[in-house]
C-alpha cells in the first residue's frame, strides 16, 4: 500500500444485516469467528451472521500474548486443548492465511522439590494424552535459557518441564484468517453492530435486539468472552463467570534473545519474543472485578519485579506499552460450551486467561454442538451446570499454568 499499490482490497465484504439468518453468533472475537467459520465448513451452515459491537478483532483476540500450548492435567481439559494443537497445525494451510505460528517450545520453569512433583505428574498426563513433554534438569534449562538467573537469585531454578510443540501464533492474524475464511464460506461478519437484548417466545429463541435492529434467528451463540455475564443476564441467566482486567506488556524492538516461551514458577511472570524483537510478557490478574479493559499499577510492579528476579538482564529493556483486556473467569478455570435453559441458545464462554489457544477447538466444539445439538466429544465436560452438580474440572486447583 506505501508503495502505490492499489489493488488491495478487502479481506471480507461488508454487508448490511438480514432480517433473518439460521444462527447468529454474538460476538466477532476468535471464538465467535472460528465458531462461524466451522458451522460453515464442518456442517454446511452459511446461512450465518457473527454481529460484533465493535470491529473485528477488537477484543481479546487483539490483546493477548499469544501463547498455544496443550499441556493441561485434568482429563476433560486435556483432550480438547489436545484437539486444539491439532488444529493449530494445520491452520495454515485450512485457512490458506498465516496466521505464523510458530511452534519455539514452552518451558515452565520449577523452584521446588514440590513444583518438580508437579510438573512430573502434568508432563506424564501430557505424553498420556499423546502430546510432548520433556523434564529438564537445571543443567537442562541453563542450556536453553543461559540469560536466566541461576546464581544470585532468591528463587533458585531446580528444572523446567519443556513442552516443544508449545509456542506462539499471531493474535490478529487468527482472528482474520477465520474472519476471511467464513465470509468466503458465505457467513455475513456484521461489525458496529451490539447486541442489546435476546429475544425468546414460549421457552425458545426467535432472535435478537441490536443497535442496528432486530435480527431473527432460531440458533443464537453467545460467544462474547469478557461481556459474558453482561449478554447472558438478556436472557435472565446469571454465569458462575466473573469479569476481571489481564494485563500485558511489550519492550522496544530487540535483537533475537529469547528463543521459548518461559514462564517463571515463583511468581506470575511469562515471557517470549516477537517476531519484532519486542519482549511480550505479563503476569496475573487484577483481582477486583471490572469492565474496563486497562489494568492498574500495583501488578505492573509485581510483574516487572518478578521479570527482574528471573532474568535481570530484562532491566535493560525499555517498556512500550502495556494494555488489558477483560477475562471471564469460571470458578474452576475450565470453560463453558453448552446448551442453556432456552431452546436454541448456546453459550461459549470461562476461557480465563486461557483462551487464545483454545480459538480453533472451541470453535470447532461450539459449531458441532450449535449444528447437531451434541456436545462434541472432546469438549463433553464443559457443561454450565458442573458447578451445580459438583463435577468440576478444577485445573486451577492443578498449579496450571496461565495463558
Ligand atoms: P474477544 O476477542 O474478547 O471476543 C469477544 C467479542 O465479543 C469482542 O470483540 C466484543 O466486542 C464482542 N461483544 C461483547 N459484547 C457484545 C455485544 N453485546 N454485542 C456484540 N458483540 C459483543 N490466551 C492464551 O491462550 N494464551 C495467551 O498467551 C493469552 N494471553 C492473554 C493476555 C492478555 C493480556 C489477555 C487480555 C488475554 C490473554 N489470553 C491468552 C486469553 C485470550 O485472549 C481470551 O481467552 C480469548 O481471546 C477470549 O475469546 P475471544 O477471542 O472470542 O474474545
């Protein structure tokens, strides 16, 4: 485009919404893309339109650092997030988009005799699933991490538990490669459209209230991460989600330094290098609940803190930017995929901080169980009424990892 070129044009067309389509989906992020883009691929639905408040990809699938990996404990978790990375792998070319994923190995770092336990345990559940997993000794990660600290520091490295196929892909190009995808597919990407109120006749779903009319549909997906609780109260249900701000950071542009993705045991810090060269870390929430997607600076200090104690050389980098994007939380850290009490009405959602990695598989999970009215088999347990019936699939309670 710099250059002159005026052949460009766009990825996706326009359209003005339809008075009605056969399903709707709510919310134009990775998942509610992906999800359209596998009803009109796996199941022959193209008869569809994601109604996005914003632009595309102006959420969650824009904010995060972009980490993909399949190294989940808990069975339930760990053949969808599997399902997930086999997806991942062939993206490129289902899509014909790069999306540049880029499969440069994860490795969580331990500090304990008890964390190594841990993550033996995860590792084995790991290669049990059919994934990778290798235990490093300290020797092991000195090797592949030289610029850590291993001598000085307050929280000395016993190990690592190295995941190869784990890595990175970038965010956007996720969320366009599926954005362009459905709409060759025939599905309407309608953006400046919000969603404002769910409308339901005698137990079912006819449609839709939005800022740009009422649109009618007798399939509606709720696939709004963040807005979660927000959209679902229009149709009188109250989530076990809460809504809280996750931030990140990025340095200036670097010279190639850190080859992984790492993440450090003792305090919530992660990290990996752009293709760039900027240094893309974060840490954990910011524990009050909130619809605003900027974080505040008590965690910029505890991330930049643990970032110094594990690897000083770190205070050499200037920060760019930081941002936040609003995460649903699910009491368990598992996610939803699942029927609701009104007929037609699915709901997607509890991805934590979790769901980048999970774009392809929950879209894929949500358009099988949007188009057959089944849960598919590998998302069967991230059913809405666990926390009513006790069957929960707390990975939180696992020491898993974030993002
Ligand atoms: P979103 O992109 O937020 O999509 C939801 C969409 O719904 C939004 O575009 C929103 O505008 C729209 N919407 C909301 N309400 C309405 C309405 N009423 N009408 C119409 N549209 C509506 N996950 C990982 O796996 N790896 C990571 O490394 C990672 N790092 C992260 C770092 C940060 C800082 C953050 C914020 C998140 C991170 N995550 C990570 C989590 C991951 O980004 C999210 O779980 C995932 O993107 C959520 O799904 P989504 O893409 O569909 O969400």
């Amino acid at each position: 485009g710099l250059f002159g070129n005026k052949g460009w044009k766009p990825a996706w067309r326009d359209p003005a919404p339809k008075a009605e389509y056969d399903a709707i989906i709510i919310g134009g992020g990775g998942h509610g893309l992906s999800t359209a883009y596998y009803l009109a691929k796996n199941h022959g639905l193209t008869n569809v339109a994601v109604l996005e408040k914003g632009y595309l990809g102006s959420g969650n699938i824009g904010r995060n650092t972009t980490i993909v990996r399949a190294n989940y404990f808990l069975p339930g978790n760990s053949e969808f997030y599997s399902h997930s990375m086999k997806l991942w792998e062939g993206l490129e070319i289902d899509l014909n988009y790069n999306v540049m994923h880029s499969q440069r190995g994860l490795i969580n770092l331990f500090h304990s005799d008890g964390q190594r336990d841990a993550f033996v345990r995860r590792g084995n559940s790991m290669i049990n699933q059919g994934d990778d997993a290798i235990l490093l000794d300290r020797e092991g990660v000195r090797e592949m991490l030289p610029y850590l600290d291993f001598e000085q520091t307050r929280f000395p490295i016993y190990g690592g538990l190295y995941h190869p196929r784990g890595g990175t892909a970038r965010h956007d190009a996720v969320a366009w490669g599926y954005a362009r995808g459905a709409d060759r597919r025939g599905v309407d990407l309608i953006q400046n459209c919000e969603v404002t109120g769910i409308d339901i006749e005698n137990g079912r779903v006819t449609g839709v209230q939005t800022t740009r009319g009422a649109i009618k549909a007798k399939k509606v997906g709720i696939v709004v991460a963040g807005r979660s609780s927000q959209v679902a109260a229009m149709a009188g249900m109250r989530l076990p989600i809460e809504s809280h701000i996750l931030q990140a950071f990025v340095t200036e542009g670097l010279k190639p330094v850190i080859d992984h993705v790492v993440s450090f045991g003792m305090g919530h810090f992660y990290i990996s290098q752009s293709d760039k060269g900027g240094l893309v870390f974060g840490g954990d929430l910011d524990f009050y609940a909130s619809y605003a997607s900027r974080g505040n600076l008590p965690m910029v200090e505890h991330v930049m803190e643990a970032g110094m104690t594990l690897m000083p050389m770190i205070g050499r980098a200037k920060v760019l930017r930081s941002w936040g994007g609003i995460m649903d939380m699910s009491p368990d850290g598992s996610p939803i995929i699942d029927k609701t009490h009104v007929d037609g009405l699915f709901i997607d959602c509890g991805w934590n901080y979790g769901g980048f990695k999970a774009v392809p598989a929950s879209g894929y999970c949500m358009a099988h169980l949007m188009a057959t009215g089944e849960s598919h088999p590998v998302a069967a347990r991230f059913k809405l009424n666990r926390f009513a019936t006790g069957h929960i699939l707390d990975e939180e309670g696992t020491g898993s990892q974030h993002n």
